[in-house]
C-alpha cells in the first residue's frame, strides 16, 4: 500500500509508503507471519492525550482465504511500518508500531473471489491491562508509582516510557484497579505548578508518556502553520522545490469547529471557581475550600476571562458555588503520612481549571502528514481573517495563536493526512479590546 513511487515521494509532503503490515499467527514464531502489505487500504490511526494507547484500523481486501488459512481470531501481533524520504532534511522518517488486533469486523464478499474485514488494532499493553487486577500498596511519587505499574504490570520496556517523576506524592492501596484504571485514579492527585497530568502514547516514536500540562506549554512551539487562501511557492512555475515542500508541509487545507463557547457551561463545569468540601472521618472535621479564577500558566498572553464579565453585578471569578466537590479523608489512615484522599485540595481544584479551561477554542484543521510532529506538542496558528484584503492585517486574532495538540487521526488513503484536533486557554489580543459602537443609523 503506496500513493507514491520514489521521485514523488521525496517531493510531496503528503506523500508516503507502507513498507510493512505483517500479521504474525498464533503459532507465535518471528517466521509465522502473514505479509497484509500490499493488500491494507484506507489506514486510519487514532491518538489523543486523553486515551490510554492508539488504535488503527485498517481494510483488508482478500483473495486466499486469510481468516480460513491462518485462523485469525484476534490477539495477533502486527507490525506496521510507515515511512517517507524527507526533501528538506534528506532523512527517512518513520512510524515504527508493534500492534495487537482487537477485533475482526466490516466483513463483505464483494465479488465470489473476494472478500474484505477490516482489523481494529490497539497498543499491545491494552491487552495486558485486561489480565490483571491491582490490589497492592503504593507509596512515594506518583510519577514513580505510575511507572511502576507500566513496567511491572503491563510489561511496557522502560526505553518506551517518558515519565514525568515530578508529581507530588501520595500514599494508598489501589481499590481493586485494572492497572490503567488505576493510573487514571492516579491522574487526579498529579499536579505540576498548579497543573494537571496526561497520560497517553505518541505515534511519532512510540513512547508512552506522563506529561503535564505545564510541561506542554513551556516548550518552544514545533512550527507556525497557516490557514490563507494563496501558494507562494509554486514548482511548476520554476519555484523552490524545497520552499514549495515546506509551504506545502505548514498550509492548513480546511478548518472547523463547534466552537461550543459557552460561559454557562464553564461556569457550572468549574472552570472560573469551585468549591472543594472535605469530611476527616478520623477526627470528624469539616473543611471548605475556595478557588477564584487566576492563571500563571497559559499559552497566549491574554485570559479567557474579564472582570468586565459579570453576572449579577460581580465578576464570574467571584462565584464558586457554581461546581462543587466531596471528598473524605482519613488522617489517621498512615501514621504521620498522607494517604491518597489527604493530598486533595486547593491545587486540585487549579488543576480541574486548567483542564475545563482548554475547552475555550477547539480548532479542527488538517495538514499534509508530518512524521516529525508529535501529540501533545504546541504550535502557532495564523488564520486568516474571513473578508480581509491587502490593506489591513489579515490575521485574526481571535482564532489564532499558540495551541496544543490534543488529538491526531493519520489518515493514508491516497494522500497522507493529518486531522488534528487543536485547542487553547487563553487569547493574543485582550477579549476586553472590543470595537466601540458609536454610532446608529436609526430606521425612521
């Protein structure tokens, strides 16, 4: 499966060449494998900082009888192997996945030779995490204990992990816990500056990562990819074969959104205050904990919120009945150490903002495929302004701006292209910096 021949390949951003899809049988030998290269069409893989591994799907068109001949029932390991020559750098780039088939489906005979399925494929510790249960004690950084459990539990090589140890600590017993549900439980007491966690798998290289959100924004921005309706490199016009790949490579091709702004919902989903009541069982106290808006990490300069933003006559920053949370505690649970529930306080509720608060846009846009880019990393998008000419800046800042990746679909048809999910928490330009309506034509 190829959309590309060789000379195309290094010229194209949106070029590529499946080199491998081998599906091994469950004879379990590195020799029993089925070569499904160049029968695999329309792949799509799936990632997001908010899912625990990747999946793929992909079509199979067969003509010998695959399913019959090697009884292919799910749990195969696949290999897939994706690549293309760079013309800028004159590097090979490569996604490199060792995969496992989840389920078998979409199957149709087409014609009497030929039948088609399509094999949804996971990342191989998603099976593992289905064998085992938690029950053990933990103790120290989470960070540490979520390692642990990726090495110990679901068998991940440590050369796989990029783990963040810098989470605070926290003692406990998981509660009878798959082990990624119980890294999800883990999740919620990780706090960096304020910040939450995230816990997922890069296609990019293939690393499972514990990143926090502070980590995400502090990184120089990947690249600046541009939403504008002209090329200014044109090949066939004698143009800079190298400019007109790396125009190519940072033109976003469509854009949309829901939008979805709504300050209703993010005033009731405690993005702007919250409050946090806590019950100590052990010495039978009670105690309230506030949180106000404020923010010392974001992306671009200026809030999602005013203080000219008011409901009955008080800024939203101001009301925190509006999301509640209830927790019990145990301080006596370990002598002299803070168990699980005791660390839950006012960074929780600041980590709950900034999670809530990355909904403020969310921007869909697709690019040629870029094997270089990497889920969770930032970067700037300039999108130009609807109407705009030559005379005016033709940026628009509202949609604009630094971002964060979220989510990625690769899709390898006969073009490869990325969909990426992109969202941010705060604006370029002030939201106070409104036109002012000075004058009205009044209609007689």
């Amino acid at each position: 499966m190829s959309n590309t021949g060789e000379l195309t390949n290094s010229f194209r951003a949106n070029s590529y060449t499946v080199e491998k899809v081998h599906l091994f049988t469950n004879l379990n030998s590195d020799e029993q494998f089925v070569d499904l290269t160049f029968i695999s069409q329309d792949m799509l893989i799936k990632e997001s900082i908010n899912k625990l591994g990747i999946e793929l799907q992909v079509t199979v068109g067969d003509a010998t009888s695959i399913l019959e001949g090697y009884k292919i029932m799910g749990n195969e390991r696949v290999l897939v192997v994706i690549s293309r020559s760079d013309i800028v750098s004159g590097e090979k780039k490569e996604y490199e996945l060792n995969l496992r088939v989840a389920n078998i489906g979409d199957y149709s005979r087409m014609k009497e030779t030929l039948q088609s399925f399509k094999l949804t494929l996971v990342s191989d510790y998603i099976y593992n995490n289905n064998l085992l249960t938690l029950t053990n004690n933990f103790e120290g950084s989470i960070g540490t204990s979520i390692k642990n459990i990726c090495e110990t539990q679901l068998q991940i090589p440590s050369d796989d992990l990029q783990i963040s140890t810098n989470t605070g600590n926290a003692n406990g017993v998981y509660p009878r816990l798959r082990p990624l549900s119980a890294i999800k439980w883990l999740l919620i007491n990780c706090i960096d500056n304020k910040t939450p966690f995230f816990f997922y798998q890069r296609v990019a290289d293939g690393k499972i990562v514990l990143e926090s959100y502070k980590e995400m924004v502090d990184k120089e921005s990947f690249d600046t990819y541009t939403y504008s309706p002209y090329f200014q490199n044109d090949p066939s016009t004698g143009g800079d074969l190298k400019d007109s790949y790396e125009e190519e490579r940072k033109k976003i091709s469509s854009l949309s959104s829901d939008l979805n702004i709504s300050q209703l919902k993010q005033t009731s989903d405690g993005a702007y205050g919250s409050t946090l009541h806590k019950l100590d069982i052990a010495t039978k106290t009670y105690e309230k904990v506030e949180f106000n808006y404020a923010r010392d990490t974001k992306l671009n300069d200026n809030d999602s919120l005013s203080d000219n933003m008011k409901l009955m006559d008080k800024p939203l920053k101001e009301f925190t009945q509006g999301k509640n949370f209830f927790v019990s505690q145990n301080s006596l649970a370990f002598d002299g150490q803070n168990n699980y529930s005791a660390v839950i306080g006012q960074d929780y509720l600041n980590s709950h903002s900034y999670i809530k608060n990355l909904d403020t846009l969310v921007l869909e846009i697709k690019i040629p495929g870029d094997f270089s880019l990497k889920l969770g990393d930032k970067i700037t998008a300039n999108i130009n302004r609807a109407g705009s000419d030559s005379k005016e800046d033709p940026i628009d800042t509202y949609l604009s701006g630094d971002f964060i990746i979220t989510q990625i679909e690769h899709n390898f048809t006969e073009k490869y292209i990325m969909t990426l999910t992109i969202q941010k928490d705060s604006f370029t330009d002030s939201i106070d910096d409104i036109i002012e309506i000075k004058e009205r034509t009044e209609i007689a």
